[in-house]
C-alpha cells in the first residue's frame, strides 16, 4: 500500500475502532452505519451491485440504515477487512472465495484448476441457493456467514512475456492469491508461485519482483495490471466467484422483516453485478488492446489442463469436505454437457 493510502486507511481504522463497534454511530443521527468494505474500485461491476444494495435497503428501511461503501481496499487488503468483519467492525466484506479457504476448507473446491466445465454449469451451481446455503452458513462459528455471490469471470495467465504452452510458464514467477490450494495448482503448472495480495501486484510487476500473475479481463483495466503485462494467455483454468459476507451478529440482530429486505437486496446486487460484468468485460478487453497494447492469445487448453489433472484427485484425497460438493458439480457439469450436445454447442 502506497504511504498515503496506508494513513488513510490508519485513519479510518481508527475512526472504526472509535465509532463503529457499538454499533450506532454517526455523529448526529440515530441511524445504524452499515459498512461495506471491497477491494475493487468505484467503477467495477460488484462496486456497482453494491450501489443498489444500498439504494435498495435505504429506500426501503432508510430511517434506520445507512449504508457506506468502502472501495479500493481502504480498509486495508481482504484478509484484513474479513478480519474487521469478523469483529463486527466493518459489517460486509466482499471477498475472493481464496481467503476464505483458511476459515472453511469447503471453499478450496474453487481453487481447484477446471472444475466447471463451462459457465453454463458454473453459474447454475452458485444460483442454487438451496445447495450453497449449507456452505455459506459453514464459517458461522468464524463469525461470519456469505449472503450472496458475484460473478468474477474466468481466470487467465498474463505476464511480461507470451505464455502459449505450459512450458512457458517454467520458471516464471506468478503472484496467486494467499491460499495454499491457488499455490499448488500453480506449483502444478510449473511456474514459481507468489502469493500476495491484490493490491500489490501491481507494483509488483512493474518493479519485476514477479513476471506476471492470473485473473480475469478487468484486472488488466480496472486494476490496471494491463499498463505493466502486455501477454493475456486464455488457459482459462479457474472461475472463481467472490462473495459478500456479513458479520453474523449483524445478521442475528436484524428482526425478519429487515433481514427479508438485506437478503433481496443482496440478491439484487448480484444480479446488477452480472449484467454489469457482460457489459463491461468486452470493453475492458477492447481498451486493453487498442490503449494498452495487451495481446490476447487463445492456447491448447488440453495441454495446461493435462499439467493439473492430478490436482483434482490429490484435492479430494486431502479434503474430506469437499467431496459432496465436488461430485454436485461433476453432475451439474454433466447435465450441460448434454444439453450443450442436444443443442451442437460446446463448453468454455
Ligand atoms: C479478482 C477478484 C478479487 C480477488 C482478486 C485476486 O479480481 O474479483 O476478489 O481479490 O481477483 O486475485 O486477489
């Protein structure tokens, strides 16, 4: 974090500690502060989702509920925000399901390299609420517990250099997230895995403490990552979703009928977010081509998926709590497969 940004977030920090655990904060009013803290910025399609989170609770409970939106990590990295959630300090939290893996292993199923066969089969898994309400009540204990879910799209390697066969990555240095499951599989692929967080890679790349890292397209515009990787390989070995979590005391003290209006609101976020992800992906890929001069490269994904296929069988041996979950997904991928073949279509 850049000095400014880290007195920022001190500042604020302190004015959490200082106002925000009892609950009722603001200066002049009776209403409750609710904050949300996301690491991405005001023009990402989650930041937008969140927008109308807070439209739709304030219009509806508004003399009771302020809804503040905290961007750009100013609460510091998400590891450190879902720590602040976990007190109650901060109330929301949208994090990448790879820091929720040290709470809840369950969540390391989605680090797992091609677990979806398609976006079809991905996104149908994650709108089955019935089914993902068991895993997301599972860090309850941790204090905390996921409301909804958010599109993050699929994840690809970029770097200073081509990737166009895994042998590419041999050598390279690759920032992954913080989580030991994101680590193997790049280990797997032959690259030197370097986990930190979001924020900094950046900086890291620029400076050449790592030769590239992994995401989606907007990480290339919104986060600028495009400015300082020139080589965007579509391996497409993940789709990780990022959730919104919230404090579990939060949740607990809201009566039915507020908790009903924050459940459709976080419903509805979820939505905007996707429409907003459509939009915006196309166009992330066109400024990062034509302004940023990233080149965009389609590879043999058989010969990146070849080098991980151990992955999913040494995972399921190791995870006890994964496994349900996993064979879930395998049939969810199935039944697409089949629609895709009724229809002569294909997966990714
Ligand atoms: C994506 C995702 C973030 C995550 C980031 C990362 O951008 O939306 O939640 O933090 O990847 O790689 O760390």
């Amino acid at each position: 974090m850049k000095t400014g940004k880290r007195i920022l977030a001190m500042l604020l920090s302190a004015v959490l500690a200082g106002w925000g655990l009892s609950g009722c904060s603001a200066l002049h009013t009776e209403k409750r502060i609710v904050r949300i803290a996301i690491g991405q910025s005001e023009t990402h399609p989650e930041y937008l989702g969140l927008l109308e989170f807070k439209e739709y609770v304030e219009e509806r409970l508004g003399d009771k509920f302020q809804i503040e939106i905290f961007p750009n990590e100013l609460l510091g990295s998400t590891q450190k925000a879902i720590e602040l959630t976990q007190t109650g300090a901060v109330d929301f939290t949208v994090a990448g399901t790879a820091n929720l893996e040290t709470f809840t292993k369950v969540y390391e199923i989605f680090s797992m390299p091609y677990l979806f066969d398609s976006v079809e089969a991905y996104v149908e898994v994650m709108e089955d609420t019935d089914y993902m309400k068991r895993i997301y009540e599972s860090t309850e204990e941790a204090g905390f517990q996921v409301v909804t879910w958010y599109y993050a799209g699929t994840r690809n390697f970029y770097a200073k250099k081509p990737i166009n066969k895994p042998e590419d990555l041999k050598g390279l240095k690759i920032r992954v997230q913080q989580s030991p499951a994101s680590i193997s599989m790049t280990k797997a692929f032959g690259a030197a895995a370097t986990p930190m967080s979001f924020g900094e890679v950046y900086t890291a790349i620029q400076q050449g403490v790592i030769d590239g890292a992994e995401n989606n397209e907007l990480a290339l515009t919104n986060n600028k990552h495009g400015e300082v990787a020139k080589y965007y390989s579509y391996t497409r070995h993940q789709m990780v979703p990022d959730m919104l979590i919230a404090n579990q005391r939060f949740l607990d003290g809201l009566s039915a009928e507020e908790r009903a209006i924050f459940d459709e609101a976080a419903r509805r976020s979820t939505q905007v977010e996707r429409e907003e992800w459509d939009k915006q992906v196309d166009e992330a890929r066109e400024t990062a081509e034509k302004k940023m001069k990233v080149q965009f490269q389609e590879v043999d994904m058989e010969l990146f998926k070849k080098k991980v296929s151990g992955i999913h069988s040494e995972m399921l041996e190791n995870n006890e709590s994964i496994r349900e979950f996993y064979q879930h997904i395998q049939k969810i991928n199935q039944k697409i497969a089949g629609e895709h073949a009724e229809q002569g279509g294909q997966g990714l």
